[in-house]
C-alpha cells in the first residue's frame, strides 16, 4: 500500500481565499496559494531577493511562518492568519522569546507532537520519478510512504539508521524506512554575477508558474531559454549582470528590484541594457534525479 498525504501547497485548493499576514500586515491570497504566491502576488517578494526558483531548492523565500524560522515559503500553503515574519537583511532571525507585553505575538508551543511510522520504502518527492518508484515497490508488495513538501510533509533530515525526519502541519514525524528513494527532480541553475541577490530574478519554472497563477510581473524578459509561450520576450547574449537599486555589496543591505539585464554580444562582448520589471533565467538543469540514499540489506 503506497500512503501519500493530500496536496496542501501551491495548486492545490485546500483553501478558501483569505488573508494571511506578512510583518505584522494583512496579504490576500488566492485559493491554491503557497505563501510566497500570495506574497508576490501582492508585488513584494518573500524574503530578501535572490533567483527564485519556486521549487523548494533556492532559499531565497525562506521566512519565520508561525514562530518557526528558516520555512520554505513556496512550499507551505497559505491559510487564513498564517503569521510571516521575513528574516532581517544580512543577519539571522531573532530567537523566538515572546514578551509578556507582546500579546500579538506567536506564543511558543509548549509541546510538540511526534508520530513514528515503518515502511519498507520511503519515497522523497512526489513528482512523476517519485510516484514511479512508489509504484514499482508497491507491484513487489512492500508497503511505501512518499513523503512530498507539497502535500506538506517537508523532510528536514536523513540519518543513519536510517531514519527520515519530517516536519507535518501535525507536528514531527519520524520515518524507519528499509529502503529509501530519493527523487526530488532537477534544480535550476541560478546565476552567479553582479546583481544576482536583486529581487525580480525568477528562474524558468517559477515563471510558468506565476505567469498560470495570474501575478503581474510588468515587463518580463528571459535570459537564455525562455519559458513556454511568447509572453516573455528573449534577450540574446551571455549573460554580464543585472543591475538595479539597493545592490551595492553590502551583505548587511537589503537588496533592490531588478530594474535591467546586461548582456554581451558573444562575437564582439559589446554590452546591452534591457530595461525589465522581471528577468526569467533559462540556464538549463541537470537531469532530474531518482536514487536510492539507503538501501538494507535484504532481510
């Protein structure tokens, strides 16, 4: 029997539209909305810039949801008075002591409830890889778990034993697999030069999906492939650098928008400015990946 929790993030419509809030104010989301969605639907970003990849590998929409730090933003579905604070520019967030003044605040949990489960094969990722492989174990007549960020289940960790630590709406659950399969697909590449932490720059597959989800990018330009469709308009050249207000090297600075894209004629490096509101970056993935992290000797 292959177990595999119900979609609660982004594209699935768990949730009614509401309002969530972001630094103490009311952001209104869309049914199917992760929190970054919602965010970026309001024209802000969801953390302190960078490439957003929407996917769950960047970490740059990494925000405190709920009194807890450092959450995957585009995988933890919006609901009505989930509470966000953004981590400060250029340092770490603050550690979660509420004063007894505060009433606003998010109180501490006083417990947190962990659940154990044994399987003979736990599955990371619930994409096309993912569910071939539940498949394939589950026609052998082992019993399967997949464990996917977008149905809510975020593993955090795997350890030797083995053992899978995964953070649920629920509370903690730990996973004593005999097998485990991890296929968490490709990441996009993100660009490395000058400009690359303003905030604007989205990789291909997070455009295609903010473009479905309806959000207003202004001005849409697209370095290297561009996504599907002709609403982003190519830009030829290698990439030199992005340029906008707010990046001037300081790590401890919050970054600006992207307000232009730089590229290099390759034959002659002759420079070019493209004005742009948003600049998709279409620089290839690796394969996408299916492999086994641990494996028991057969029993």
């Amino acid at each position: 029997m292959t177990e595999v929790a119900p979609p609660t993030a982004e594209g699935a419509p768990t949730e009614a539209a509401g309002r969530i809030v972001v630094d103490g104010r009311p952001v209104a989301f869309e049914p199917g909305d992760s929190v970054a969605m919602a965010i970026l639907r309001g024209g802000e970003v969801p953390a302190r810039g960078g490439t957003l990849c929407l996917a769950g590998d960047c970490g740059n929409c990494l925000a405190q949801v709920d009194g807890v730090a450092y959450v995957r933003t585009c995988q933890t579905a919006a609901r009505p008075g989930t509470r966000v604070a953004r981590h400060p520019a250029g340092a770490m967030p603050a550690l979660p002591v509420v004063a007894g003044t505060a009433v606003t605040a998010t109180a501490l949990a006083s417990r947190t409830a962990l659940h154990h489960l044994e399987v003979d094969v736990a599955v990371i990722g619930g994409g096309p890889s993912g569910r071939a492989a539940a498949a394939e174990a589950e026609r052998a007549g082992r019993t399967v778990r997949v464990l996917d960020a977008g149905s809510g289940e975020e593993v955090v960790a795997i350890y030797a034993g083995p053992l899978i630590v995964v953070r649920t709406p629920a509370g903690m659950l730990h996973v004593r697999p005999h097998e485990i399969v991890v296929a968490t697909g490709a990441a996009e590449i993100h660009p490395v030069c000058a400009g690359n932490r303003l905030a604007g720059i989205v990789t291909a597959r997070a455009a295609e999906r903010l473009n479905a989800a309806g959000v207003d990018l202004g001005r849409v330009v697209a370095v290297g492939s561009p996504p599907p469709g002709t609403w982003a308009t190519p830009i030829p050249g290698r990439l030199v650098r992005f340029d906008g207000g707010g990046d001037d090297g300081d790590p401890g600075a919050a970054p600006g928008r992207v307000r232009a894209v730089v590229t290099a004629d390759p034959s002659t490096g002759a420079e070019t400015t493209t004005p742009a509101d948003t600049v998709v970056v279409g620089l290839a993935s690796p394969r996408a990946t299916c492999w086994h992290a641990w494996q028991a000797p057969a029993r």
